[in-house]
C-alpha cells in the first residue's frame, strides 16, 4: 500500500493529516504567529495558539482559513509546508499525493487558492473532493447512488449542510458560521450580563466545558478577565445556564438553514433522510444535548459521532486509499 498518499481537512479552526496505513497523523490548530517582517512563522499550529492574544504589536498571529476558505495564501502555505514537514520527518520519503476536502460548492477560483497553497507546500498531485461527501464516508454511513445522507458538519468557521449520495451533493450549502460565532456570541453576552471583557481562548474553553443545549444544565466553571467599569481583572462563577442562550442562537440558525436546504429536496430523498435522520459531524457538535435539540425542533432523529472532528478526514484517508471511489467522487479535473 502506497504510505505516501495522505488526505487533508484544512479547516478555519483544526488542520487534520491521514496517511494512509497510519491514519490520523496530524490534528493542529490552523493557526500562524507570524514575526516582524512576516517572511517565516514564529509559530505553526499549537505553539501558535497559544500566542493569540499575547503577542506584541510587532507579531501578529493569523487564521490563514476563514469560513472554510483560504484567506491569507502566504500564511497557508507556510502553515501546510510546517505540518507537512512534521508528517514527511516521520514517515515520508518525499511530497504525498493529497485527497483535500472543500467546502461544498466550492467555486474554481476557490480551488485554485488551494492549489496555489499546496503547490508552494510541494504537493502537486491533488485531488478535491466536496467535504459533506467524505465526512459521511469517515461517519461510516452506507450511502450509495441510491441510498443519501444529510449532513451537519458545523465547524470553527463555517458548516456544510447537505444531502448527499455517491453521486455527489444532491442540495447542499456552505454557510459562514461556526464554532467562532458561538465563542464571539459568548463574548458579547458575558461583557452584556456580567460587566467583564472575555479573550477568545476563554470564551472557546467556556463553551468546550460549559456549553450546553440541556435546560437546567447546573455544570459551572471560573473565568478570569477585565472589569469593564474599573479595568481590574475579575474572576466570575458562570454556569451553563449563562451562556445557553448565544449557543441556542446558533444552533436554530443552522437548523433553519437545514430546513431550506431540506425543502430542496426530491421526495423519495426527502423520504430517505425522514428515516435514517441527520447526521452531525465537526468538533461543535459535541455540545451537550444537541441530539435531543435538534430532535425537539426539527422532529428528526439526529446522529452524533463520538469522534465528529476526525469524521472528513478520516473519509479523506477511505478515498485515498480507494482509487475508483475517488475518481467517481473527486471534483473533475480541468
């Protein structure tokens, strides 16, 4: 089996790596710390997160992909050629042959960026498959030509919704919210109820600990941060209670844009996904309570993974490794 093929979910918040015979290799933040002249990063990845909000004014640190696209190419490209030399350090010899999830409905210019990206990384043989499509293959879920899936994939920056089957996306979307809406929601709402100013690391840890679709959910946690009335740091006791309301605010949006992608539908597809319900994946559907949520709102079944962050690229990894399934469901080539 060829070990130097891997799949990549370049995603706004995480970075995943497949190798095939491996699988996953690479789990990071995408994320750069960049240094003064911006000609080399400082920082890839973890040891870069880790910087955001305490860098200098002469350092910046940069989220090369927003909402599911590539936002800063010079950044990105640093970034893959690091993680790649991570992978290639390890257990390459040379460049992998590259499976690389998209955002669904991906236009060309889009996907030139990537090319770009990966090129000036070394990779130059790479196939583009829509994400809805591998995340439902890494879910396990048995679709065929005639047997779709819907698809939930709420990530840090942007979520795919989609109806899909091994001919492709049937309807789908790629909406610009994420898990970074919920974490600036957070935010807002604690300097709005409790009078303190929040970074966005602590607003992401509150939602990781705390964030809860349960009514009455009692789980508590302390955050540190600044008055806004004296300027002096402040401790605050927040339970989940406290922040329920942004995160049901989210996840409402996504439903009502679920409902108009399932209003789309053919009605033997409709028929399908009304049995089989809908399937969630990416690292913000781990909040407590969402299956019951979206069960009480949508009257549909929902299936959580108990992995949803590895689910696309560990269908990416699948694909890689199946040469005929790739060719059936890769993006043509032009």
């Amino acid at each position: 089996m060829k070990t130097n093929v891997v799949s990549i979910d370049m995603g706004s918040v995480n970075t995943g790596i497949y190798q095939l015979g491996y699988g996953v290799v690479l789990f990071e933040p995408s994320v750069v710390a960049l240094t003064t002249d911006r000609k080399k990063p400082k920082a890839v990845g973890v040891e870069a997160k880790k910087l955001i909000g305490m860098t200098a004014d002469a350092n910046s640190v940069v989220f090369p992909i927003i909402e599911g696209g590539v936002d800063n190419e010079k950044a990105a490209t640093m970034m893959a050629e690091n993680f790649l030399n991570k992978i290639t350090l390890k257990r390459l010899s040379l460049r992998p042959n590259v499976v690389l999830s998209v955002p669904c409905g991906i236009e060309a210019d889009e996907i030139n960026k990537y090319k770009r990206v990966l090129n000036g990384a070394g990779v130059y043989s790479i196939d583009f498959v829509e994400s809805p499509i591998l995340t439902a293959i890494g879910l396990g879920i048995p679709i065929s030509e005639s047997s779709p899936c819907f698809i939930i994939d709420v990530g840090g920056g942007a979520t795919n919704i989609a109806a899909v089957s091994l001919d492709g996306v049937i309807a789908g979307v790629n909406v610009n919210m994420g898990g970074r809406n919920i974490d600036a929601m957070i935010i807002n709402h604690i300097e709005d109820y409790f009078s303190l100013k929040i970074g966005t690391l602590t607003a992401e840890r509150m939602k990781v600990q705390i964030g809860s679709l349960v009514d009455n959910d009692v789980t508590r946690t302390t955050i540190n941060g600044r008055d806004t009335v004296t300027g002096k740091p402040r401790s605050v006791s927040v339970s989940a209670q406290d922040i329920l309301l942004p995160v049901q605010a989210f996840f409402d949006k996504v439903f009502e844009i679920a409902g108009m992608v399932m209003a789309k539908l053919p009605a033997e597809v409709s028929a399908e996904i009304r049995k089989t319900g809908v399937y969630f994946a990416g690292g913000t559907s781990k909040i407590l309570g969402l299956d019951n949520y979206f069960r009480d709102r949508m009257a549909m079944k929902a299936n959580v993974s108990e992995d949803p962050e590895m689910a696309t690229v560990i269908g990416g990894g699948i694909v890689a490794g199946d040469p005929e399934l790739l060719k059936k469901i890769r993006i043509p080539r032009k």
